[in-house]
C-alpha cells in the first residue's frame, strides 16, 4: 500500500517538522519520505486538498462499543467504523457492557475481535467484580492481558476504602484507576442538571454538588495515597477549580471533558429533546466558560466523545425514561474545534486529542518522522459541513449535533498499514 499526502501543514508539537507544510510518503505502513514534490508510486493514493492538515492519530480516551452483550446498539467493527470517520486511530472502550469487562476473558475478547483493525481498540477493565463497587476485580491479570486503565465508567466508586485499595493496589504495576465524580446520594434519580431550567422544565435535578464533593473526596485520597487518578468527563466550574488547585500541589491527577458539555448548556433541555439527556448533564453556560478555562489553562487534559451509543426504543421516550447518553465520534473534533475558536491554538487541540490521552494512558505517541509507522490523521480545520445522520456511521444515531453547521472535518486516516479516505469510506 502506498499513500501520499500533498502538500498539508504538519500540526504535532512533538515533530521537528511541527507548522511546516511538506508532502508525506507512506508505503508499506511506515513513512519513507517527508519534503516537498515528492514523487510517488503510480498506483499511490493521493490524499491532497487546500487548507489540508496532517497530525498524529487523534486518540479518545472515552467510548462505548457496547460489545459484548449490546451489540444492536454498537459492537466493535460499527465502532471502528464510527471512529474512523470522526479522525480517530485510537479509542479506549469502557467496561459497561455485559458481562462486564472485569476479568482477562473480556479484555482478550476486545483484544483478539478487533487486532488488525484500523483503529487501535484498547480495552479499559472494571474496577470492581460485576461493577457493583464491592470487591476490587481482577485488576493485574486484567493488566497483563492488555487493559490500558481502570474504570467502572458511570457508576461512580462510592466506597472510598474500595477506591482507597484500588489506588494504592494499582501503584505496584502502574495502572490507572478513573472515576467519574457523581455523589449518587445526592444526584439521585435526577433527570438534568438542578437550576432555573430544571424548575422551569419540572425535571428532578442532578446538583453540581454530587460531583464536587466526590472530586474533592479523591482528590483527598491521591494526596492520601500518593497514586494517580483520572477524572471522567467533569462537568461543573467548581470541580475544575478543584482540580487547578489540586495541580499545583502536585498531586499527579489529570482529567477529561465531554465535548458535548463544551457545547451545550442545560437551556436546550426545554424542549425535552432525549438526546440531550446526557451524564453528567449539561450545565450551566458559566460551567462551560469554567470549563473552557480549564482547557486553555491546562487544568483539563483530555477532550472526549462519550460515545454512548442506545438505540431508538431506549431515546425516543417520554423524558424522564430515557436512557442518558449521546454518540460523538463523528462530530466530536468538528465540535471541540467549533467551541474553542479562538480560545486555543490548534496546535493545543491536536495535543488535547492526540497527545495528552496517550501521556495519560501510557502510550507509545505517534510520531511523523521518517521511518515511523504511519498513524496520523488528515483534516480540514476551516471546513464548515452541516451534520446529517447519513455522517453517522454508529448503529444509533442519538446524536445531540444533526442539524448543526460545524467546523473541522477529517478526510483520511492512516493506521496499521490500512488506509481510509472519509469521503467514500474505502479502506484500502
């Protein structure tokens, strides 16, 4: 196989060619060459457009395949498929499928169904048996069959002495343990984020409070435990100062951002639209400001999808039943691009999405340099396209942006020796 990329801006911080625009060969799944008018092989695809840029693969640190147990709402090849067209090469998948993915069957399951694909689909294992937030999972042998982290996904570790074992255990191999902060004492059954909107709608709603008090608890048990932890998808402003304050004690924790919270805030919910029920809920529009100050700041590490995809029975339903959760892999670059507009470079981007996740989760960076396997992502930064459900390539199609005109589109990515043009959906 041979590809080359004419003539695109190279964004990665971490490249020696890093702002300079230059062609790219790539045979055989490595990089030959890099410079300009190269000359390629006849037979060569050709990946050229103006304003193209190239970076390496964008990684998310966040998704749901829902394989196994679910796979009418998503299973590994619809996933890959949903990735690929959204620019990613890499996603870590979580747990809450069924059987929970909590011992080193379910992690060489993923493993094993997707080698060889174009994205790499790296298995995140439970941090608890059954993900009930009893007893701690098989976390080592989890570890030695190929999880990259620990989580139990949305259901928060309530018992800090399991979450307390669970950090000091995974400190003998390195591991990472992840939590979503949701104090669900206090969250309880509620529908939205608790505001003006939640009265206006009559909706029960889910406190900001749930989650600052469970970060502030783990933040607490780092210090306590000098181990590291990982904060999933945090939605308030307090909790984002939290977490600054929290770094520049040096405690060693990092954290993501669902893009969809970067996106909307809870008034959208007025019109009871189930796509936008989503966990945690969409906040307030001074969340987001907090929230974009965190990226800009450094506070926040990681922007993600939350690709969780459910199939129309458990969306289209009175609210209240609805199932939370919203698919994002196609749209999640175009949004965070949309969102920060002149608020971060996009060479600050490119880092959140490809860099910083793999810094997080201890993986190899993709490099663009000669000699280098070829993982990198082609894309159009100032393109404006307007999402459809024919853009969606996931089994559901809960998607909180169709209608929505936004800017940033992939239109090629090169992974494992495979090549995929976005335009035609080829993979060659």
């Amino acid at each position: 196989m041979a590809v080359i990329i004419r003539s695109a801006k190279i964004i990665s911080s971490a490249s020696e060619s890093n702002g300079q625009t230059a062609d790219i060969l790539i045979i055989d799944g490595k990089i030959t060459e890099i410079g300009k008018g190269l000359k390629a092989p006849e037979d060569a695809e050709i990946i050229e457009a103006e304003g193209l840029c190239v970076s390496p693969g964008w990684f998310d640190m966040h998704v749901n395949f829902r394989d196994p147990g679910f796979e009418w709402k998503e299973d590994l090849s619809t996933g890959r498929d949903s990735a690929a067209a959204g620019g990613f090469t890499g996603v870590a998948v979580m747990p809450s499928t069924l059987p929970p993915v909590h011992s080193k069957s379910e992690i060489e399951y993923i493993i094993n169904k997707s080698r060889g694909f174009i994205v790499d689909i790296l298995p995140v294992g439970t941090v608890s048996k059954n993900l009930e937030g009893k007893d701690l999972s098989e976390m080592y042998d989890m570890h030695l069959s190929g999880a990259i982290a620990f989580s139990d996904d949305k259901k928060s570790i309530a018992d800090p002495g399991l979450l307390q074992r669970a950090l000091l255990y995974s400190k003998s191999f390195n591991g990472l343990i992840i939590n979503f902060p949701d104090e669900q004492k206090i969250s309880l059954d509620g529908k939205m984020n608790e505001g003006i909107t939640s009265t206006h709608t009559g909706l029960k709603g889910m406190p900001a409070l749930a989650e600052d008090i469970m970060a502030q608890r783990d933040i607490f048990l780092v210090e306590y435990t000098e181990s590291r932890i990982h904060f999933s998808t945090i939605s308030s402003a307090k909790t984002v100062d939290l977490i600054r304050k929290a770094k520049k004690q040096g405690l060693n924790i990092t954290a993501e951002v669902a893009v969809h919270n970067l996106f909307f805030d809870d008034t959208v919910l007025e019109g009871f639209e189930s796509h936008f029920k989503v966990k945690p809920p969409l906040r307030t529009k001074e969340d987001i400001t907090a929230l974009l100050e965190g990226i800009a700041d450094g506070t926040i590490d990681a922007i993600v999808s939350d690709h969780s995809p459910e199939d129309e029975e458990m969306k289209k339903r009175e609210f209240d039943y609805a199932a939370f959760g919203a698919i994002g892999l196609e749209t999640a670059f175009a949004a965070a691009n949309t969102a920060l507009k002149g608020k971060i470079s996009l060479e600050k981007l490119i880092d959140i999405l490809a860099i910083n996740p793999r810094k997080i989760l201890n993986l190899p960076i993709p490099a663009i340099k000669i000699g280098e396997k070829a993982n990198l992502t082609c894309f159009l930064p100032k393109k404006k396209w307007e999402v459809t459900e024919s853009d969606l390539k996931s089994k559901s199609k809960n998607c909180p942006f169709i209608g929505l005109t936004l800017t940033g589109k992939a239109v090629a990515v090169v992974n494992n020796g495979s090549f995929v043009r976005l335009s035609d959906s080829r993979i060659v």
